[in-house]
C-alpha cells in the first residue's frame, strides 16, 4: 500500500483530544470513482464539498455517500456480478452487498447525473438527463432507487462497477464512516455534472494533475482519495486500472503527533501500531 506523505497533517481542531469511552459504530457509505479517456489519457471526476459539509468539508472528493435502508431492495433489477460475488470481494453479507452497489450507482446519479443502467443488460442509458425530476425525487428521498428502476424500466447494471478498496473512519472519530470504493468507466453518450447541494465545484482531472494540486495546496484529500488517486496514477492507463485485481482489506487509518504535528499513518508505517487512543498535546 502506498505509505501517506509526511506533509498529510491534520489540522489540531478535526481531531478529539480523548477517544470516546465506545467508538462510534460506522455507517455503510459507497463512493465511485468515475473514470474516462481523455485527451492527454486517463481521467477522474472530482467534486470539491461545500465547507459548510459535517463530514469532509471543503474536500475534494469522489461521487458517493450513505446507504439508503431501501438500497437493499430484493426487488430492484439487476445485471451483472450478483451480490454474493460483491459480498465476497467487500467480506460482507450478501444484503450489505446487494445495498452497497445499489448506493454506489444511486450516488453517482444523484450527485453527478452518471446512470449506471440501461433499458435491458446489454446496453446503458445515453442520456441520463432525462430523468431529471426523478434525480431530485432520488435525492430528497421520496423515490428509493429500487421504485426508480422499476417506474422507468431500467436495469442497474452491476457489471459497470470493480471493486476497489474499503477505508473506515478512525476510531477517535464522532462521525465514522465504512466506505467501500468502486471504479467506473463514464457510459458512452453522458455527461457528469456538478448539480448537487454538496458541492461547490467539480470536473475532470488526471489522477496526477489532481495529486500536484494537492501538494501545491490548491486543494484538499483525504487519505484514502490521495490513496487512491495515487493508485490509479500508479496504473497509467484506464484499461489498466479497470482490469486490476484488488484484494481488499479494511483500512483504518490513525492519527499520530510528531514533532507537534498531528499526521495521519497507515497500515505498515512504522508509527502506526504505537498511535496513541488521545491526542493531548
């Protein structure tokens, strides 16, 4: 695994000084990394959150969020991998699965307008515009995505997405979150969007170009989108990255203070096993 920059610092006020009598229990999210072709080769979508954001404010990020209670919909069409396949790549349950790929699609449509679906299991929407009342009715919770499919006669389709990684909150963190990440190549014909409430901008970047805004301070990662980022830069190419095989293991990072500063360290950093629970000064 690649091994955090020393420079990934955290800034004193995000981190709780004691670790909570009883860790928080983290909530099931999905993310997406939307890939594509571009000029000068391989790129991603990006979104830079509000500040305002409780949960990685003024970062950016990949499409993604929560899983709905209703993404485990038995009932919702599906194509591709069944859930018993995603439940063993993520080692989990078979419903957490089946809900955790329902909430990777449902996320990217609701907050970059990308449907992975189509009319049967051959082929994929072209232009996903045209469901835009019920992206808004998806994202204000009236419509569950299993409801969405079954009105328009649509298919997810589960064979668009590769599992990738599986990062969890730390626990000294209130909010926690365990987030399981996907690669997806962009459907032919769609355009991704910035037309959600969660972000302040977005668009298409090389996975290093996004990395060198980074270390320029143009911009804000998290350690598992530097992570990631840095895996997809490492594989060059797109075809490269969709056909890589991942064995995922849940990452937790932790937060260490060194030379009083407050940097983040992974699974295999020599610092990692003697991270303090508390982070007095």
């Amino acid at each position: 695994m690649a091994q955090l920059p020393e420079e990934m610092t955290v800034p004193e006020e995000m981190v709780p000084t004691e670790a909570p009598t009883v860790p928080a229990t983290p909530r099931d999210a999905a993310t997406v990394a939307l890939l594509r072709q571009g000029g000068g080769g391989m790129e991603v979508f990006l979104q830079h959150r509000v500040s305002q954001m409780a949960f990685a404010g003024g970062m950016t990020v990949f499409p993604g969020g929560g899983v709905d209670r209703r993404d485990c919909d038995v009932s919702l069409a599906w194509n591709g991998p069944d859930p018993d396949w995603w439940a063993t790549s993520f080692g989990c349950d078979v419903s957490l699965a089946r809900a955790l790929v329902c909430a990777a699609v449902r996320e990217t449509f609701e907050e970059c307008g990308v449907l992975l679906a189509g009319p049967d299991s051959h082929t994929v929407i072209a232009d996903a515009s045209r469901y835009a009342e019920d992206r808004a009715a998806l994202e204000s919770r009236e419509l569950s995505f299993a409801q969405f499919l079954e009105q328009r006669d649509l298919v997810l389709r589960a064979d668009l997405l590769r599992p990738w990684s599986n990062w969890v909150t730390p626990e000294e963190e209130p909010r926690r979150y365990d987030t399981r990440f996907f690669l997806a190549l962009l459907p032919e014909g769609q355009r991704a969007d910035g037309s959600t409430s969660e972000a302040s901008g977005s668009g298409w970047q090389s996975p290093g170009g996004a990395l060198a805004d980074w270390q320029a301070g143009r911009v804000g990662l998290l350690p598992p989108t530097w992570v990631t980022l840095t895996q997809l830069d490492e594989c060059g190419t797109l075809d490269a990255a969709l056909a890589a095989h991942r064995s995922i293991e849940k990452i937790i990072p932790r937060v260490v203070r060194e030379d009083g500063r407050l940097r983040v360290v992974l699974p295999g950093d020599p610092s990692y096993d003697g991270a303090d629970g508390h982070l007095e000064p």
